[in-house]
C-alpha cells in the first residue's frame, strides 16, 4: 500500500463524514427547517424551501442534460442563485467550476480548455459587464459548443426553472458508493502564465474543512454571517464561510457589491454577527464608519481578515472601531486553514495567523535546501492533511507535493515560540493586491508583445488602501502612457483588477550579478 493510500485510508476511517454535500445541506434542512437559511436583498428562505429550490434546480439540469461528472463553469456574483445552482449540481454530480465575475476572457478561455467544460452559467450583466456577446465570442475563438444558462436574459438559453415545480420527481441517477470521496467541486488558484489551476475539492474534505472552521471562530445556530467578498473564493464559501454557517443552522446575508457603503448598512439592517473580509476592505470599512458613524453594528461579534497581510496597527483599529473580535486567517483554496482564536490572547490575534484547524494537519517548515528550520526562522509552509490536495485538475506534469506528499505552498512563514504561525510574504515574487494574486509574469509576457517595449518588469509597490499597487516599469525611452498600457492589457483579455496602476520610467536598469534586472533593487529605486 502506497504513502497517499494509507493516509487516505486513515481520514476514511478517523476523520471524514461520510457524506456528500448534497447530503450535508439536506441534513441540516432536517434539523434546522424552518430557520431562515439565506437573505438576498428582499429575499429570505428557510433551510426547507431552500432544498425544494435546489431539487428544482436539479431536475431541470437533468432534463436538460446535464449529468454526474460534467464540468460546469459558474461565472456568478453574489446572489442567492450561485447557492442553489452549485448545490443543484452537487446533487446530480456534476462538478462546477467557481470563475470570479470579474475574470475576463485570457482566464475564461484558459478554464475552458484545461476543465473540458460543457456548460456554462452566468447572469446578463454585472456592473455594467455584459456576459452573453462575451462567452459567445470565447465559443468562436477556441471552437467549442457550450450549454449557456443567462440569469435574467430573454433569449432562448437554457433555463433552470420549472414552470410547474410538480412537474418532475428528481431522483438521482448517480451510482451512489463512495460517492462522498470524488470530486465536488473546482476552485482556482493563480498559474504561472495567468491561466488559473484548477484545485479539485472533494465532498468529505469540504465538509471537513468547514466545519472544522466554525468549530474555531465559535459560530453557532444563532450567527448571521455576512458574504462580503465574492462567493467563488475559498475563504467566504467554506473557512467556514456559507458551508460552515449552514453546518451550525445559521443564516447567511448576501452582500451583492464588496464596498463598505453596502456592507455596513447590510450589518444593521440584519443584525449580523459575522463577516470576513480582505485587509483593504477592512480599511475602507474603518475608515467609512469613522467618517459618517451613521450605521449601528452593534450585533458584530467577530470579523474574520485574511487573503493577505494584516499589519498591527489596522489589527487593533479593527477591534476597536468596529468593536467586535478580529479573527486572523491564513488559507489556502487548496487545503490548509490556520486561524487564530477568539479567545487567544491579543499579541496572538494581532501578530500572527494562529494554528492550522485540525489536529490531523502536519506541517514542515523547509529551506531551500528541503531541510526543516529551527523553531523562529522563517521558511517555505508545506503542509499535509485531509483537507490538502495533493494534485492540481488535469496537470499530471505539475508536481506540487514533496516526496512525503507534502503540499509546496510557496508561501514564506515562520513559526512562533507560542506555537502560531506567522506569514510573512511569498517564495516567488507575486502581487497581493487587495487579496487578489496577481503574477507579473502574465503581465510582463503580454507587455513585451507592445511595439513601443523593449524591457518591462512589473512589480508590486506597498499601498496603506490595496496592499500593493500594480506598477509598471519600462525603459526611459519607451513612448507608452500608463492609459495605453492598461487599454493594450484590456485587448488581450486581461481582467480589469490585473491592470497597472502606475507607469515608472527608469533611466539604468539594476542588474544582479546574472545580468538579470534586480527586482529588490527595482524596488527600491521606484520608491
């Protein structure tokens, strides 16, 4: 028996329900039914009603053909059907795809072709986007047929919804043995040329996951939490996120726009009592109570910060102008989840991201040369756990787990004397720009192609509102204005939170010992 089938065997036997998470949402509808399950604008549903929705959802996904082991793309902001629709899914086997709304067509086309996807599920419009002519024009450039479901849209694609919900009694036609160990569902991470990769997460180690997540952030039957940030993300669908408040019968409020001007009214118009956001959302926040103080949100317990890094002085302005509890989190969509507690001591909350979530989760702290680090130093996080991939979707060729199946992060931690983890930035050089990885590879290669670009280099500039600003730098006498370069970007199908924000024009390019430019150096002479 190899290494992965004995660790498997023992999360089999020790560590995972046996459960689908078609099967977990019906469970909780049995023992939380009438409690109100989502809140959408003007929309609220109970745990019961929501099941009739997803069995709905389901039958006409059957009827119209889809069936278990499809790959469907879900490009969908914040609503209440991006809920049902990936449930509905789950329930017949297919496996959806969660694409942000705001990912154009160089990472849409690349999910495509890498996932083999045969429909796709988007709305009409999103702020001012419009969807159809876009999916419609990717079909035409890589010659592929999907099945289109346009949310709001009159013409003649293919609807979810029954005009008479009697009109079918689902049943599944999914053989059902160890059904809970396949894939449920694929979620991206960021690639080397830009093309997301695709994470597959199966149903037990989902579930697991979540769970274990609210278990931590002390979420019980009374929470409401808060989907500020986009739904397709790993941290606010299940650390613990949507999954983790439906596995405790809580009620999740959805935020349609990630602004404050909408969270913090949504905060006291719902009582809600918890919510996660990036560190730049969190500053607007602060800042936009600071200034108006108009909204009550007394009912906020906890506010979870992670998806980048968290300096003190915003930790405790955190605690104290939105006075609830900051919970720190470090995650990745690919497995590990560290948080702190909410009762830890304060040092702990303000300076570190706390202890993985589980007790099974095994971690190494490694050098360059793969020999662990003294407790304190700094290092690569590999991780290994049941909740931790040891493969990307469709990538046989990329290896991403070390010899023991430890999972390469490529993020650089250190371990405290306390026992907690610290992040302090990545192995690689990657943009962290309000939560969102951005690698200056993709933008770098697209650039070169401009006829006015010799040499570029882009590189992340440190910002108190974003994180880091997305700055380009070119040779002195390239005749390029910042509104080109980001229009060029746009043409090549670039999504809008990749673009540049400054242009930097640079006399002598720093080079290292290699002839390389010498992006530290870079650095310091833009600053």
């Amino acid at each position: 028996m190899n290494k992965r089938q004995q660790l498997e065997d023992y999360y089999d036997q020790y560590v995972w329900k046996h459960q689908t998470l078609d099967e977990f949402i019906v469970e909780k509808a049995q023992r939380y039914a009438k409690n109100i399950a989502i809140i959408d604008e003007d929309i609220e549903i109970t745990y019961e009603d929501l099941i009739v929705e997803i069995e709905n959802y389901a039958c006409e996904m059957q009827v119209n053909g889809l069936k278990k082991g499809d790959k469907v793309l879900v490009q969908l902001p914040n609503c209440i059907e991006f809920i049902i629709i990936i449930f509905a899914l789950f329930k017949i086997g297919a496996i959806p795809i969660l694409a942000l709304a705001t990912h154009r067509k160089n990472e849409i086309k690349g999910i495509i072709q890498k996932s083999d996807a045969v429909a796709y599920i988007a709305k009409k419009y999103y702020l001012g986007f419009l969807y159809e002519p876009f999916i419609e024009e990717i079909e035409i450039e890589i010659n592929c047929k999907l099945d289109k479901y346009i949310l709001d849209s009159t013409k003649h694609y293919k609807s979810f919804y029954s005009k008479n919900r009697n009109d079918y009694v689902f049943q599944l036609n999914a053989e059902q043995h160890e059904r809970y160990k396949e894939t449920a569902l694929l979620l991206l991470s960021g690639g080397t040329t830009g093309i997301p990769k695709l994470i597959p997460r199966r149903h037990c180690d989902y579930i697991y996951a979540a769970e274990q997540s609210a278990k931590r952030s002390l979420l019980g039957e009374d929470a409401i939490y808060l989907v500020a940030l986009p739904m397709a993300h790993n941290f606010p669908l299940g650390c613990p996120g949507i999954i983790g408040t439906f596995s405790v019968g809580g009620t999740v409020v959805i935020c349609n726009i990630t602004s404050p001007d909408e969270i913090l009214p949504l905060i006291e118009e719902q009582k809600v009592t918890h919510t996660a956001l990036v560190p730049s959302i969190a500053k607007l926040c602060i800042d936009f109570h600071k200034q108006y103080s108009v909204y009550d949100i007394s009912s906020l317990k906890l506010v979870q910060v992670g998806g980048a890094p968290l300096d003190t002085y915003t930790s405790t302005q955190i605690e104290e102008q939105l006075d609830c509890v900051l919970q720190q989190v470090y995650g990745i969509a690919e497995g590990l989840i560290s948080m702190t507690s909410p009762t830890d001591y304060k040092d702990i909350i303000y300076e570190t991201q706390g202890t993985p979530i589980s007790e099974y989760d095994e971690i190494k702290i490694v050098d360059e040369q793969d020999e662990e680090v003294d407790e304190g130093n700094c290092g690569e996080l590999l991780v290994r756990g049941p909740y931790t991939i040891y493969n990307y979707f469709n990538a046989p060729h990329m290896y991403c787990v070390d010899k023991d199946l430890y999972f390469k992060t490529g993020d650089k931690v250190c371990k405290q004397h306390n026992g907690c983890y610290r992040v302090v930035g990545r192995i690689k050089e990657m943009i962290n720009k309000s939560g969102e990885k951005i690698l200056p590879n993709e933008l770098e290669t697209i650039l070169l192609t401009h006829k006015q670009i010799k040499d570029v280099k882009v590189i992340g500039l440190k910002d108190d509102r974003v994180g880091e600003k997305i700055c380009v730098c070119v040779d002195k006498n390239a005749n390029v204005s910042i509104h080109e370069l980001r229009k060029y970007l746009k043409q090549q199908g670039i999504a809008d939170f990749k673009l540049p924000d400054c242009l930097k024009k640079v006399n002598d390019w720093p080079l290292t010992s290699l002839g390389k430019i010498d992006v530290k150096k870079l650095k310091a002479l833009i600053k």
